[in-house]
C-alpha cells in the first residue's frame, strides 16, 4: 500500500504551533507569510507609531519585530550560502 492510496486528506500547506509547513518542508512559506504578517502590521500599527512616544515604539517592537527577528535568526543556516 503506498502513501497515496490512504484514505487521509492531504494539504499542500498548513499551520502547526505557529509554523507554516510545506508539503516538502521548506521555509520560504512561513517567510512569506512572516512578511506578510509584518507589512500588515506595520500598516495597522503605524498611526500608534507616528505618535512619537518612545516608550510605546520600544514596546511595539520588542513586541512585534523581535519574535520574527530570533525566528529568522534561528533558521538563517537554512538560508546561508556556504
């Protein structure tokens, strides 16, 4: 019996605990939607910004840039031209 004769739905993509997976595990999927994510953000979050208020910029950011920032950072050997 292969793979393809069970009986089971099959997706091309999918979200798991937080990760956008590939039917063949690659990353620029959850990159892709990690950009989207981000200029979605930054268009909704930009009349709070424009405020000038230092403290509520930092907070924006350790908030919002710096979870996708260590997950970049976490995958980046993925990406490294070596």
């Amino acid at each position: 019996m292969s793979p393809n004769d069970s009986n089971y739905p099959t997706v091309k993509r999918y979200k798991y605990l937080g990760v956008w997976m590939e039917e063949k595990f690659k990353i620029q999927g959850h990159i892709q939607e990690i950009r989207k994510k981000f200029e979605y953000l930054s268009f909704k979050l930009w009349p709070i910004r424009k405020l000038g208020n230092l403290n509520i910029n930092r907070n924006l950011f350790n908030l919002m840039v710096m979870p996708q920032i260590r997950m970049l950072a976490s995958n980046y050997h993925l990406y490294s031209k070596s």
